[in-house]
C-alpha cells in the first residue's frame, strides 16, 4: 500500500493530526513546534495532498485504510480540523481502539443530509475552487480567517493551501458531499474536546454545537476573535487547549492500567 507522507517530531503519547481540504501537513507545523517536547506528533498529508499519493479508490475506506496502515496498530489522540475532524471521527467509528480522545475544531459533519440539487451545486462551486487554488488562495484565506486577522496569518494560511492538488481535494470534497456523520455520534464515546472560532464563517458554531449536544463525553471551548483555522491565527490557545486536555486523557488512560 502507498504510504502517506508525514511530518513527525517529539516523544511520548501520540499525537495524530488530521488537516482539513484546503490544507495540508505543514499547516501543522506552529503545533508541531509547540507540542514536539511533550508528545510524539504525526502530521500527514492527506491522500492526494502535498507529498501523498492518492488513494485506491474514493469514498471514505481507501483514506481510512492509509491512515490505519500508517498508524500501525498504535493509539494515539487524533486532533483534526474542518475535514480533518470528520476524518477523525470516522477513524474512530471504524477503528475505536486506534483512538483514545479527540480534538475536533471547526469540524465538518458532511453534506450528505442535502436534496440531490443542492449538493450538486456545492460540487460545481468546490470543482471551479480545485482549479483555481493557486490563483485564488489569498482571496479564499481571507475568507477563511477572522476580520482581524493579520496579512502574515493570510499569507501562512494560503502557502498551506497552495499544496493541496486538485485531485485530492475533489476527492475529499466528494468525500464531505456524500457524508452525514451526525447519525454516528451517540456511538462514539472517546473523550472529545470540541473547538471552533467564533468568527467561522465556513463551518460556524451550529456544527460545534451539534457534536458537544450528541457525544456522549464531549465538552466545548470557544476562541474568540478567530475563524476557520484557529491552529493558525491562534497557534498559542489552540496548542495549549490541546496539552491540557490530552495531558488529562493520558493520565487517565495511565491511571487505568
């Protein structure tokens, strides 16, 4: 099986986090500096992104079955932004005990609840999207950033996008078109901390909300004055969010065994 590429850096409990469609591994790289001395992270790209091949095949199994293959058998806490987060709850639902607690920030649930029309008109307006990235990313990280955020956050937001392939990226945005993950989320029981900024504008909190109301252990943080890609605009409250938490789940994991 083609492997992902990955960044990867540190020691101890693990660390796998998940980038979203217009994204890519190095987009990890100000969480990776600062959560490198305290856990093993592992940042890959995304079948079909960056460095990655694309998978086998489309649909959710064929991006599920690389990021088991690269995990090999070992748990870790997965952390996952916009689709990222949609992935991790997938990989959670398939493979529970690969996964001991999640971080999901400005998630994504799918679009598969849409009438045929209106998910067919979200594909024509992703597929014009895939083209263009390389012309349009600054324009479409202003977007995705809050009002406030600064020319350098932009500017960062955008490289990041620029690696994203436009294969790759139709295939998650197909991916994201035929998925309702809501009916699967009173089954998924990991511990889950639930982020988004309060400005996003592409998701926005009502999908925050949705996952804190239908997990059975979740519980919700809200960073202000930051919008869809609070790893970024924020890297300091958002890596610190997550030591806090996952520090807890793994003493708690410890204390258990």
């Amino acid at each position: 099986m083609n492997k992902l590429h990955v960044l990867q850096s540190g020691k101890g409990s693990r660390l796998l986090f998940l980038h979203g469609i217009g994204g890519s591994a190095t987009a990890w790289g100000q969480q990776i500096e600062r959560l490198s001395g305290d856990f093993s992270c592992i940042a890959p790209d995304l079948p079909g992104y960056g460095d990655s091949p694309m998978p086998a095949g489309k649909g959710l199994q064929p991006m599920l079955d690389m990021l088991v293959n690269l995990l090999e058998g070992t748990p870790c806490h997965v952390v996952g932004v916009s689709f990222g987060a949609l992935l991790a709850l997938a990989l959670t639902r398939r493979e529970p005990g690969l996964v001991q607690s999640l971080v999901l920030a400005d998630a994504t649930l799918g679009r598969g609840h849409l009438n045929d029309v209106a998910r067919s008109e979200w594909l024509d307006i992703r597929r014009k999207l895939a083209q263009s990235l390389q012309d349009v990313s600054e324009e479409r990280a202003a977007k995705i950033a809050s009002r406030t955020a600064s020319k350098d956050v932009i500017m960062e937001i955008a490289s990041h996008m620029r690696r994203a392939r436009p294969e790759g990226y139709m295939n998650v945005a197909d991916v994201i078109a035929h998925t309702d993950a809501r009916p699967w989320l009173p089954q998924i029981t990991k511990p889950t901390l639930v982020l988004y900024g309060d400005e996003d504008s592409v998701t926005g909190g009502e999908v925050s909300n949705t996952l804190v109301a239908s997990l059975p252990d979740a519980r919700l943080e809200v960073i202000s004055k930051c919008g869809h890609a609070p790893h970024l605009e924020h890297p300091d409250e958002f890596a610190l969010q997550i030591k806090r938490f996952v520090m807890a789940q793994s003493a708690h994991i410890q204390g258990k065994n």
